[in-house]
C-alpha cells in the first residue's frame, strides 16, 4: 500500500485552520444549535485569528447570458478560495455534496468544505470536496 502524504498546499493549510476553528466551535458549543449559531461563531473564530472571509454572498446564476439572481446564498467564502457550507443536521446527504459542489462551478473555486455541527464528534461530520 503506497503512502502519498498531505500536500502543504496553502489550501490544505487553510481548509486545516478552517476544522481546527469548527472543531473549537464544536467542543465549546456542542451539536444541537441552529446552522446560523455556528455560522456566527465561526465568524468570531475566524476573525480571532486572522482568516478573512465573506459571508452569505450572494450567488448569481448566468444562464443563457443572463445572470439571474436566483437566491442562492454561499455560507461563507474563506479567504476567496475555500467554500464553506454549514449543516446542523440529523445527517448530511448526497443532496448536500451536490449543493456544494454547484457552488464550487458557480463560484469558480476548486475547494469547499462541508461542516455538520449536528454530530457527537466534529471529525464525522465534516466532509472535504474539489473539484
């Protein structure tokens, strides 16, 4: 079996800080809370140690040369690369992947983070797409 070690890409060292924030927010708040608690939290978290970040942009869809504003909403965009979308929910579905990975086209970003505070520990819940 063949060892291919974590790339140091600034990327997978953002994506890392990123979960070491939400894994904080996790041990401090637990699962239970409304998708927007933890949105607001890891905001403070973000902020605490100097990630920057947009948040619930606005997602315009393009569509035969129109851009169409359909309301779609990204939860939070970490420092203009990575896609954050969070869930509190009993448990993630294929429909969330799909839902993420829309966003990475729309948005033209090739990474994005899937985080379901709705879980007895962080690292179950917390899903890593590219595309």
């Amino acid at each position: 079996m063949a060892f291919f070690p974590m790339s140091d890409s600034s990327e997978d060292l953002l994506t890392r800080q990123i979960i070491g924030c939400a894994i904080e927010i996790h041990r401090e708040l637990g699962p239970g809370l409304l998708e927007s608690s933890y949105e607001e939290a890891l905001c403070h978290e973000f902020e605490s140690v100097g990630i920057g970040y947009g948040r619930q942009l606005i997602l315009p869809l393009h569509y035969k040369g129109q851009s169409l504003d359909c309301g779609y909403r990204i939860d939070l965009i970490v420092e203009n690369r990575v896609i954050v979308e969070i869930k509190a929910v009993e448990k993630t579905l294929p429909i969330h992947d799909a839902q993420l990975m829309t966003y990475l086209r729309l948005a033209h970003k090739k990474t994005g983070l899937l985080i379901n505070f709705n879980v007895c520990q962080l690292r179950e819940g917390v899903r890593r797409l590219s595309l």
